[in-house]
C-alpha cells in the first residue's frame, strides 16, 4: 500500500495566463482572474506521491498571505475566489501573456473582488494532506511565492463612451426602407463582449425583438378600421450569438379581402465580421409604405389597434471585464423630420420613465 500524502516539495502560485506574481483586476465582481497552484504531494521519506486530483483540489485553499486567514469562496463581499470562469475574465494592463509553467499538479482558481475590497491583496495558499498536515505558502508559511492583486476601480459605461452609428440594411424581401444601428465601445482598449436586452416583444417568430411602433398617415377608413400610410418600427437582434441571418423579419401585414394573404419585409443582419458582429449589438430602424389597404399585425396575432407602442427598452453592454452601461433606445419616437434620415435615438437614461 502506498505511503499516504504527507506534505510538498513544491506550493507555487501564479497567475494562469501570464505566468506572473502579479496582476490587475478591476473591483466590479464580475472580473474573474484565473491562478495556478503548481502542487508536488509527497510522502513522509519525501517520495512523490499519487493524489486524485478531485481531493487535491478540495483540500487547497487560497488565503490571505500576510494573516493566513481563508479568503472568501464563492463569496460576494471583499475579495473572493472560486472554482468556476466566467466571460469576464480578461486581465487589464498585462504585462506578458505566457501560460504559467509549473511542477506538479495543478489546481485552477478564478479571483475576483467587490468594489469594498481593499485596493491590495497578496494571495496565498493553504494545502491539507492526508496525514492531517497545514502546509501554508504565506509570509509565515514554508513557501513564499504569493501573487498580488491590485484592484482598479470600476466605471460605468455612459453614451459618451459608445458609438451609435447606422447604415443601411440589406432588403431582401418586401419594400421598406431600413437602417441598422450599431452599439459599439468607444473606450480605448475596451470592447464590448456581451449585452443584456430587456423590453421587446416575445412570442411572436413574426416580429422576434421588436421594441417599438409608431403608425402614421390614416390611408382609409373603415367601419371598425383603420389603415396607415406608413409603419415605423424598431427592433433589437438580441440573441447570441450574433450571427449573420439573411432573410429576418420585421415586418408582418396583410390586405383585407379580397386578397388577405399575409406578406411580410425581410433584412440581412450581422452582416460583418465575427469578431465586429460580437463586440456590437445591432438594432434595426425601419419605414414601410403601407400598399392601398395593408393592414400591420399586432405581435402574438390580429390587426393593430394602437397607433405607438413601446416596450420600454433598455440595453446594458458588458466589456471583457464586467464593466458595465446601461442604454435606453427611443422606441417612442421613430418618425423623422421631414427631410431627415432614419430616426433611432439611445440615451444613458430612461427618457421615458
């Protein structure tokens, strides 16, 4: 029978993707930093030994180097570490960007800190072998390899620090008129790497993400109807990822009798490269000129009877650090003046409270 683990010969910590003792961080939560515990098991005649990597790994703690003391895991106050990575797990200012090299088993962790943590945090480790052994990697400990944290303060993303810029949109179904708008990150070394949309119409495959309509120009009236000249509408092409689709619709009408066949108007989306389709979320504004009689569909079935409707849109766009804005389109009002293009309007604000 095997000699039970006793102690190490090695307790390294380092950052994961850098191989370095030190590393940025921003204090927002979402920040997630991945470090390697580089671990050689060995016996009580200092042979190495085999351990499951699963019972390694649940007998390693990350600690505070000066105190000893446990940091918190899966906490959600201070500074904080788990086993689990999220999206947000780029490292500001990197120094290198080499793995980090190591003997011994490895075992990864993620850090990450709230904006109450303090601004500096030396990192160490905690081992407990089979033998009932502490092995501390710690100013006090046998080894001394910490990895300091610095913690940046977070921000808010605000509309000065976006562009909002549009271009026209490929019809390649029906006759409306369309503009794509473009939510990007303006921050120098900052990009945005995903968005959360609330506020649009659900249920409907017909009129998928449409957050706002405005009708315009009474074209006939009839007992118990109206038709409208022009039908406005704004869409946001939430789902990820963002691919491209060549025929998504927008629109859904139909011509009361004698023709009732329903038609609808078709664009291309996420029409540009992978890397531009994932760092911006694309809405859509569009126009179309009712034909004589053609009548809108109300989302989730039957004939408009409102002439506007929003859903209240709002936007947050997340960078590759967890920072964080949140954004209003202007799903209220999407008629232009005469003689202007296309109207779609975000803010850093609810303007419609």
């Amino acid at each position: 029978m095997p000699n039970p683990w006793d102690s190490v010969s090695n307790l390294k910590l380092t950052v994961t993707d850098t191989g370095q003792p030190a590393c940025d961080i921003y204090a927002n939560g979402l920040n997630r930093i991945s470090v390697t515990v580089f671990i050689n098991p060995i016996d009580a005649d200092h042979n190495s030994v085999e351990v499951d990597p699963k019972h390694l790994a649940a007998n390693t703690w990350l600690i505070n180097y000066a105190t000893q003391a446990k940091l918190n895991r899966d906490g959600s106050s201070g500074w904080c570490y788990t086993d689990t990575p999220n999206q947000f797990g780029a490292i500001p200012n990197p120094s290198t960007t080499h793995e980090a090299k190591g003997d011994g088993y490895e075992v990864t962790f993620y850090i990450y800190c709230t904006p109450d943590a303090p601004s500096d945090q030396e990192i160490g480790v905690l081992v407990h072998t089979d033998t009932g052994k502490d092995v501390y990697n710690s100013d006090s400990g046998d080894w001394h390899t910490p990895v300091t944290f610095t913690a940046l303060p977070t921000f808010t993303y605000k509309k000065g620090d976006i562009t909002w810029d549009h271009e026209p949109a490929k019809v390649t179904s029906g006759w409306c008129l369309a503009h794509h708008f473009y939510l990007t990150c303006a921050k120098t070394g900052h990009h945005f790497v995903t968005f959360s949309v609330d506020g649009y119409c659900t249920g409907d495959p017909n009129l998928d993400g449409l957050m706002g309509w405005q009708l315009t120009g009474v074209a006939q009236d009839r007992p118990g109807m109206k038709t409208y000249q022009y039908f406005y509408g704004a869409y946001a092409w939430w789902r990820e990822p963002h691919t491209r689709k060549d025929n998504q619709r927008v629109s859904y009408f139909y011509a009361p009798d004698p023709y009732d066949d329903p038609f609808w108007d078709e664009l291309e989306i996420y029409n540009k490269s992978s890397i531009e389709n994932e760092r911006s979320l694309s809405c859509t504004w569009i126009c179309h000129q009712a034909q004589d009689a053609d009548i809108p569909y109300t989302p989730n079935g039957g004939e408009m009877t409102e002439d506007h409707h929003s859903y209240s849109p709002k936007i947050v766009a997340y960078d590759s650090y967890g920072n964080s804005g949140d954004f209003w389109p202007d799903a209220e009002n999407l008629v232009p003046d005469q003689g202007e293009g296309p109207k779609l309007d975000i803010y850093d604000y609810n303007p419609h409270p």
